[in-house]
C-alpha cells in the first residue's frame, strides 16, 4: 500500500516536473524526424557513367545489362567525358568498356576515395552481370544467398531499435538519477526515512514513474511508426524489462554520489557506451566482444525482432528474462547501498 | 524512553568523533533537552538515535526498540521535526502532510486540524515552494505530530523564527508533553531549554559535560543576586548583592532597614552564565 502510496506521489511530483516531459518530448521529436525527415529508405542510387567502346554482339549484351539494372547508368562518348561528369559528381563512379581482340576490357574510374571493399564489389558485381550474359563465358562467379529468412526492415524500421534502447529503456536511468538528488536537496528523504516506510518502497515508487514514462514514449514512437507491423504483446514485456533493467542501473550509479553533479559525468559516460552498440547493430560486420557485452546489444536486436514479420520469439524472451533477473540483482545492490547512505 | 550507553560517531570513520563516549537516559514523559554551540554534536546524536545515521559503536535503545538492528515499526512510534525545514515544494501544505500521514500503520490526526494549530490552515492548498521560512519550517513542525507520537524528536524548533511564532511552537511542545509525549529537544537557546526542559545535557565538541535539570544548575552554579535601586538623600543608587557573600547580606539589610528602597529584585545566573563557567565556552 505505501509502495502505492510512494507512486502516486511520485507521479504527481514528477508531472510537475520538466524531467517528466524530457522523454515524452523526446519521442515526439523522433516521430516527427523519423516521418517527415527520414525517408523510409536512404537513396543508394549511384551514378554510374558508362564510355563503351565496343562493337558487334558484345555491345548489344552490354547494353541490355544497362537497361535491366536498377543503378543509375548514363552512356558517355569518351573516356574523357566519363572523367569531367566524375569530377562533377563526387559520389559517383565510372567505367570505359573497350575491346582488344576477342578480350573485353573494363576500366574502372573511380573518385579515389574508396575503399578496396568497394572496388572487389564492383569488380564482383560487373564481372557477374556482364560476364554472365556474354557469349563463352564460363561462369565462375556464384552468388548465393546466406540466410533465407533474413528479413530486411525498412530504413525508417530499422532506426526504431536504436531509439526505443536509448529513449524509452535508458532515458530514464537519467531522469531517476535526477528525481533521487532532488528529493535528496529538497531532504524529504530524510522525511521518509523517519517513517515505517523501507527505501525499497520509495525506490520502486521512482521506478514505476520511469516504467510509466518508457511505457508512453515507447508507445509514442512504436505506434506512429511501426503501426500494425509491430508485435505489440511481445514489446510490452520487453519494454518493461529493459526499463526497469535502466532504472536499476540509474539507482545504482547514483548511489555512489551524493550530488547530480557529481553523477553525471557517470551517468552520461553510461548512456554513450551503451549507445556504442548501435555501430555493430548497423555494422554487423563491426561486433568486437566489448560491444557485444554492452546490455544495449542484445536489445536491440530483441526489439529489432517485435518489427519482423516472423519474430524470433526466443531471442525477445531471453532478453526479457536476461534484464528482468539483471534489474533484481541491480535492485537489491542499489537498495543495500541506499540504505546506509541515503540519508547522510 | 531512550537509553543510549558508550556512543561514539565519526562521519570521517576516523578518530574524529563527533559524538564521543555519549552515555544518557531519557524517561518517559520529560522533556529532555540537548544543548551546546554549533557543530557540538547534537543533530548527529538526534541522528543517531531516528536511525538517520547509521550506529558505529555503542548501544542505543529507543522506544522499546534496539537501534542497531532497526525495526521499522519503531517510526510508528516516534516524530522527528528537522532543523531545515523539508517538505515537497511542488506539493501543498495539506498534500504533503495526506502523503505522509498514510505512510504510518497507525491512526493519524487530521491534517487540517494540525495546520490549525500552527497557524496554517489559510495557506493549506498553497504550494509550499512559495511559503516562507516560517511557514515551511511549521510545516514541518507539524508534520511531525501527525502519528501522535509517543517520543518526540526536535532538531532547533525555534530557531530562525519570529517570537510570536516561536512561542506558538513553545505552547505546542508542553501541552503535548503534557498530555505525556516524550521529548528529546536539541537547541542553542538556552531560554528554550530552560522554559521546556525538565533535564538538559551540555554538550561540546562532541562531548557530554553533565546532565541535570536547570533548576539543579541554577542552584549549583548560579549565584543568587539582588538588584537593588535605592535613594541616599537625593541621589538614586543601584547595586548587585549576593544572597551568599556575608558582606553582601549585611549590607542589603543595612539598605532595607533605612525604608530607602525603590526597586528590588532577585536575579538568578541564566542558563548561558552556568554552561560558560562548566564548559568554558559561549553558545553562539
Ligand atoms: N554529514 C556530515 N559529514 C561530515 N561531518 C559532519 C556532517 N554533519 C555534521 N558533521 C560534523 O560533525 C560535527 C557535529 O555536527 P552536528 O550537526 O551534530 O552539530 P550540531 O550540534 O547539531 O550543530 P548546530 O547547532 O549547528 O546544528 C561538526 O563538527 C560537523 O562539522
Ligand atoms: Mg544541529
């Protein structure tokens, strides 16, 4: 009952309060970003200029491969020109297609700048497409797909994980941390401590006003967003576990300081490691061990499945176990040391 | 009420102690008054003894209650009004006090009817961010009678206030100790003690000098004086005499026997004469 008692005071206070609208806010200005802003799918369309020098039954092979390609290719006369529009476009390429004897040869133009990562990949994807449909060519290239069930989100989608990790399950390890040193200057802990009340009592009525906040601008987000693509039944539970996992972790950073001040330093060093595993989650390719032990990881790729059409179910409930049994250890460390120090 | 035997407290965990070697009772139904400059060690022994600070060393018994092993059902039993005044700011005065007293698993007085009595009950759905210093420390005040305490713990409950208010409070702490609340009261005014304490401990420096009732120490220490005003033929005297110095009596007598007299009254040491010459030292 106190513990009920406790939150709805907390809610109270905290709706008065501009840390309570900070999150909400938040939320608002992704939704808005995110729709008007972001496109739902980044352009990747480059350029390519295209110089051909060829002749017979190779041309029009070549030709037809332009034609059916999604890039964007323009033909030019000269090896000359294919370089002045390069020099006018920075992010674009070229290439000058010729012939000698029964050889064709490609020559690539490019700005310079890319990396060998790129080169192999147009070399590869040139070779297969025009080497392909041109007469004698043995075919030796393969293309193969890895993962039949890999389910591609959307540009838009796919920026959701990031923002429910850091705004709806982290945000609010700040703004707990923010409503502890209040009430810490105000010295209406000191109030409490002095009641029957136990510290746990007061720390969980702070953790279900961030559970509320999470709650509202996950939704905030998630519904303007995702709409009925979402897996709403398997989101709120992750939610709420992730949330609390940020609460706990809130009190426990702020129960090595006695001022915000003192904590912040902390508390936003916290945020910007754990923001660190939206680099792999981009980059897959880029997931050393130090960032796939950030909590942040696992995360976001839990939510990453509530989006998916076929969710991997296993993946979100590990994770709602994971942070639901790592936010009780927290807890209960965090109230130990609240106990003693609380009050001094 | 209370009993605390070889209490010792360092906020540095060192031999710095802010509290050395506190050994004291209080009975039930005093009023029992903590008094010495500030940084002496009061609050912290008042800390000490709300489970506020964690006990070091020494054993403390409080209510019925061991501290070191504190049981939470002990506050149903006890208030405590701090020094500084903290309430929530963003909360009304009849708010904070609905929050506070459902916290209690006893039965509460009205808050309304508490506001009253310290003069609040105008102000009771103000917030108490815009109160001033008077009004939020009665707030505060207040707040620690919801519960009806049986053991009463006041951190400076007049200092800081206007006189009017101050004697308001003063009014407050002996009907209720009337009605048999105990009281552990610290302050540095020494009027306070001596107007509301049966018992009153001197303490500096974290130490204990003694403990007695001021009535006691004015008997022990204080030397009765008389302030006499009187006429030699035309001319007004004034002179200080000592009820104990021989010289002085005979001389006094002398005074009264010529019918000279104009204004006499007996002076007693006040309670701040009697901690300088034990402790050597001022209050303030
Ligand atoms: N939180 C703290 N951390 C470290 N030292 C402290 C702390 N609180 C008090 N002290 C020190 O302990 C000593 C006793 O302080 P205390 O507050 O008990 O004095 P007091 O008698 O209540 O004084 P006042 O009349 O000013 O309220 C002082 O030397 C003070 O500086
Ligand atoms: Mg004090």
């Amino acid at each position: 009952m106190r513990l009920l008692y406790n939150f709805l005071k907390d809610m109270k206070l905290s709706s008065k309060s501009f840390y309570f609208y900070v999150e909400l806010a938040m939320a608002l200005i992704m939704v808005f970003v995110l729709l008007f802003v972001v496109p739902e799918n980044f352009d990747r369309q480059q350029t390519f200029y295209v110089h051909m020098n060829l002749e017979g039954v190779v041309a029009d092979k070549v030709e037809e491969v332009l034609e059916g390609s999604d890039d964007n290719y323009i033909l030019l006369d000269s090896r000359e020109a294919v370089e002045a529009a390069l020099e006018k476009e920075r992010s674009s390429a070229g290439v000058s297609i010729s012939m000698e004897g029964q050889k064709v040869i490609y020559d690539f133009i490019l700005q310079g700048y890319e990396d060998e990562k790129f080169k192999n990949i147009i070399e590869t994807v040139v070779k297969s497409e025009f080497a392909v449909k041109t007469p004698d060519y043995n075919r030796v290239t393969e293309i193969k797909v890895l993962d039949e069930n890999a389910e591609k989100l959307n540009d838009r989608l796919n920026m959701l994980p990031i923002i429910l990790t850091l705004n709806a399950t982290f945000m609010g390890l700040f703004i707990i941390a923010s409503y502890i040193f209040l009430d810490k200057d105000e010295g209406t802990i000191k109030a409490l401590a002095v009641t029957p009340g136990y510290i746990w009592e007061y720390l969980l009525g702070k953790v279900g006003v961030i559970m509320v906040t999470g709650l509202a601008s996950g939704f905030i987000v998630l519904i303007p967003l995702a709409g009925a693509k979402a897996h709403y039944i398997h989101f709120i539970p992750l939610l709420i576990m992730t949330n609390l996992f940020g609460s706990a972790l809130g009190l426990f950073i702020a129960s090595f300081f006695d001022t915000m001040a003192k904590a912040m330093g902390w508390l936003y060093g916290t945020i910007i490691t754990l923001g660190f595993a939206s680099i792999s989650y981009y980059m897959p390719a880029f997931s050393p061990l130090v960032i796939r032990l950030l909590p942040s990881y696992p995360m976001l790729f839990a939510y990453r499945e509530i989006l998916l059409d076929k969710p991997d179910l296993s993946l979100v409930y590990m994770n709602v176990g994971l942070f639901g049994v790592l936010s009780v250890i927290l807890f209960l460390f965090a109230n130990g040391r609240y106990k003693k120090t609380l009050t001094v | 009420m209370i009993k605390v035997e070889g209490l010792y407290h360092s906020y540095t965990k060192d031999e710095k102690y802010a509290v050395k070697n506190a050994n004291f009772e209080v009975e039930k139904g005093e009023v029992f008054g903590f008094l010495g400059p500030s940084g002496a060690g009061k609050s912290t022994t008042q800390g000490i003894l709300t489970g506020l600070l964690q006990l070091q060393t020494g054993k403390v018994n409080v209510a019925g209650y061991d501290i070191r092993k504190l049981d939470r059902r002990m506050f149903n039993k006890i208030g405590m009004s701090f020094e500084q005044s903290n309430v929530y700011g963003k909360l009304t005065a009849l708010e904070n006090l609905e929050f506070y007293r459902k916290l209690f698993d006893v039965p509460t007085n009205d808050p309304k009817e508490l506001l009253k009595i310290v003069g609040l009950e105008h102000v009771a759905n103000k917030r108490a961010i815009e109160f001033s210093k008077g009004m939020k420390h009665r707030l505060t005040f207040v707040r620690s009678m919801l519960n009806n305490p049986e053991l009463w713990f006041l951190d400076e409950p007049t200092t800081g206030l206007d006189p009017a208010i101050a004697s308001q409070i003063k009014d407050i702490v002996k009907a209720k100790n009337d009605e048999g609340t105990t009281v552990f009261l610290t302050t540095h005014n020494m009027y306070v003690a001596d107007e509301l304490c049966n018992r009153v401990a001197f303490i500096i420096d974290g130490d204990i000098k003694l403990i007695d009732s001021p009535r006691n120490l004015k008997l022990q220490y204080g030397e009765k004086l008389v302030e006499v005003e009187y006429r030699v033929s035309d001319t007004l005297k004034k002179e200080k005499l000592s009820l104990i110095d021989e010289k002085d009596r005979l001389h006094l007598n002398e005074i009264i026997n010529t019918g000279q007299v104009e204004l006499m009254h007996t002076k007693e040491a006040t309670l701040e004469e009697i901690f300088i010459k034990v402790t050597g030292r001022g209050l303030e």
